[in-house]
C-alpha cells in the first residue's frame, strides 16, 4: 500500500518510496496492458527499471541513502508474504528466508510486523 500522502497525480499504483522530493515505485502499473508484462519479469528486472525511473525523476539531483531505501522497501514485503507462508511461525520464516530467527525477530521489530 501507499503511504498517506505520498501518491502523485498520474501515476499508477504501487510502493512509494520517499526520498528527499522525489518517489521510487516499485511494481507501479500505467496501463493495464503492461500488467501481463510485467508479472513475467524477474524481479531484479522490475528493480532495475523502478530505479531507472526513479533517477529520471530525480531530473540530475543526487539521491541520498539509496541503498537503505531500496533495501527496505524489498524486505518489508518480503518479511510479510514469508510470515503469512510460514502462519507466523518465526523458526519456519527464519529457515525459509535462511537467517536466524533472533535475526528475523529483530526485523519484525524494526518493520512493526511483530
């Protein structure tokens, strides 16, 4: 979902992402006919074109903390879908994402996904 505030005219759904001025959507839809597109595509190819997209927006400015940004954006949802896979239990979630589950609880934390 979009956070309060951070949707801009015209453009189609998805993740925004704030920084500075300037948005990163990640998996936004213009038109429906690209929507089939789209699902096909490995991820990797969905994050290199949302930050194509995103630097073109940033019309020559420089981006600050992009690397923390795009982290944060993916494993949010990630850490969701495996919770709700794994019916919140944290040891399944941990051996599913292949980290520890103190590692896991402190990401739930840090996402309020607790």
């Amino acid at each position: 979902s979009i956070p309060v505030g951070l949707r801009q005219a015209g453009r189609g759904t998805g993740t925004a992402v704030r920084s500075d001025k300037r948005f990163l959507w990640i998996g936004g839809m213009r038109r429906m006919s690209t929507v089939k597109q789209r699902t096909k595509d490995p991820l990797c190819h969905c994050v290199r074109r949302s930050l194509k997209r995103y630097f073109k927006d940033m019309n020559g400015e420089e981006p600050n903390n992009l690397y923390q940004m795009v982290i944060s954006e993916i494993e949010k949802p990630l850490l969701e879908v495996v919770m709700e896979q794994s019916e919140s239990n944290q040891t399944r979630a941990a051996k599913y994402l292949g980290i520890n589950r103190n590692t896991l609880r402190k990401k739930l934390k840090q996402y309020n996904l607790e």
